[in-house]
C-alpha cells in the first residue's frame, strides 16, 4: 500500500515505509511536519465533492462577528462526521496516519474530531495564533491538517509557521498582522499532510482565489480532552468559542504602564 510514497526518500527507507522515528523526532523538534502525497488522489476528490456538496448549499458560519472582527479570521467549520459522512472515516482507518499519530503522541492518543475549514474568495484567512494556551506543556492538541485540493499561489492561503516556537511562551500580544522572523510559508498541494502542534505559532494568508478548504483531524495526547481546544491565543486576545468571548484582551509589552 502507498508505494508510490517512495518518492518520500528522507521520510521513508528504501521499502517505501515511513521511518516513524524519525518523523516523530523531526515533529517534535520544530513543531510541525509536512508530508506530501501522504493521501491518495482518489480519496482526496471523494472528499472534496462531500465539501463541495456541502458549502454550495451557503451555509452561515457559526462563529459571530464579534470574533471575525477581533480575530480577523475568516472561516466556516463543517464536522462531517457527526453527520454520518462515511467517506471522512477512511482517513481514520489509514495504519500510517495512526501510526505516525501514536508515534508522535504516545499510546492511547486521543482521536477529537475531524473539522473542515472553508474560506470564500476575499476573506482574510487566519491570523498568527495558538489553538490552545501554551502555558501547560503537557495541554495541546495535534493539527493532522489534510488538503483535499492544490493550495496555489493564484488562490492564496498558504500557511506559515514559526518553526520551534511550540517550546516556549505565548504569542507576542500586539498586531495580529506581522512577520516573524524564521516564519515559513507553505503552499500545501492535494494529498498533503500536514502536522501541527497547537502551541506553534501559525497563520492562514487572505484567500484571492475562489475559495480556500483544508480538513484537520484534530488528536491530542492521552487523557486531553476536545475542549482543550475551547481558549484560542491571537496577538490582541484569548477567545473562548463556547462562550462567544473574548477572555482576555492582550497589551503588547512595550506599551503597558
Ligand atoms: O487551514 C489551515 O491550513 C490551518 C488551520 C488552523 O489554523 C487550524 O486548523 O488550527
Ligand atoms: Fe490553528
């Protein structure tokens, strides 16, 4: 199975196996992974017309625009799996997708819940933020981000990463829309995984193109529940979404008293 995966070479020896020891040291040095062609063309198109299907029929975010507003982020989640769409469990059922999980989480890792991200044409995409507050190392989660379709230059989207920043503190408070030193940017092709410790820093650019999807399979080590996920940190904020509030606003240093 997948061995067309061989073009993988760091990532894989010469069987066409991926060395889990090595993906799993890389992870946890910087912080995140990508791994191309990880999932087959065929299972990605299935997936995409589900989401297709779905967000042709307008659907209205959830998120209120308060949190649009302050966050400046722009997207409309979808949870494919609570609504019984089949063709979103084949993923799960991938021996090298939970392998590579439990290599980088640990026994017993927690699988919380598969969540597709749309952005329209126009929008802003995600400012620089942490899925969950790093200040307990051992509370974060696992972005197993798939791209179902080509992230390009023309749509826009890509998304940029603070290698290693996941070993230290919060995101600096101040403007959410900056450059980071060392910041990397990815344009992720059809059938890329890519994956993402909550505490990196990350980012999503404006969306020019039509539209902008991607799938994330969220997982967390063992005994981490979803709502570690609840409190969002962004430059000039923490968010919690099951409230609808802002719960904290963030001052940048240089101008506090
Ligand atoms: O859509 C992406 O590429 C990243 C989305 C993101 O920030 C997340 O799922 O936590
Ligand atoms: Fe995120």
């Amino acid at each position: 199975m997948h061995y067309f995966l061989v073009f993988l070479i760091d990532q894989r020896n010469r069987r066409g196996h991926m060395d889990l020891q090595l993906a799993q040291q890389r992870f946890w040095e910087e912080g995140y992974l990508v791994l191309e062609n990880f999932f087959e063309s065929e299972l990605m198109d299935e997936l995409h017309e589900h989401i297709l299907d779905h967000f042709n029929g307008a659907v209205e975010s959830v998120l209120n625009d308060e949190f649009k507003e302050r966050s400046q982020s722009e997207i409309v989640p979808w949870f494919p799996q609570r609504e019984f769409i089949e063709a979103f469990d084949k993923i799960d059922a991938i021996q090298e997708f939970t392998d590579l999980t439990g290599a980088i989480l640990g026994q017993d890792w927690n699988n919380l819940y598969s969540m597709v991200m749309f952005s329209a044409r126009g929008t802003c995409g995600q400012a620089w933020h942490q899925d969950c507050p790093p200040e307990d190392k051992s509370r974060f989660n696992l972005n197993r981000l798939i791209y179902t379709a080509d992230i390009t230059p023309e749509i826009g989207g890509q998304i940029m990463v603070v290698p290693r920043t996941h070993k230290g503190g919060a995101l600096p408070a101040g403007e959410p829309d900056v450059d980071f030193e060392g910041q990397l940017e990815f344009f992720p092709r059809k059938g890329t995984l890519i994956l993402l410790h909550g505490h990196t820093w990350h980012r999503v650019m404006p969306v020019a193109g039509a539209y902008r999807v991607s799938t994330n399979y969220r997982a967390a080590p063992a005994n981490i529940p979803a709502e570690v996920t609840d409190v969002c940190v962004y430059r000039n904020m923490r968010y919690q979404f099951s409230i609808n509030q802002v719960i904290e606003e963030r001052i940048p240093a240089a101008t506090k008293s």
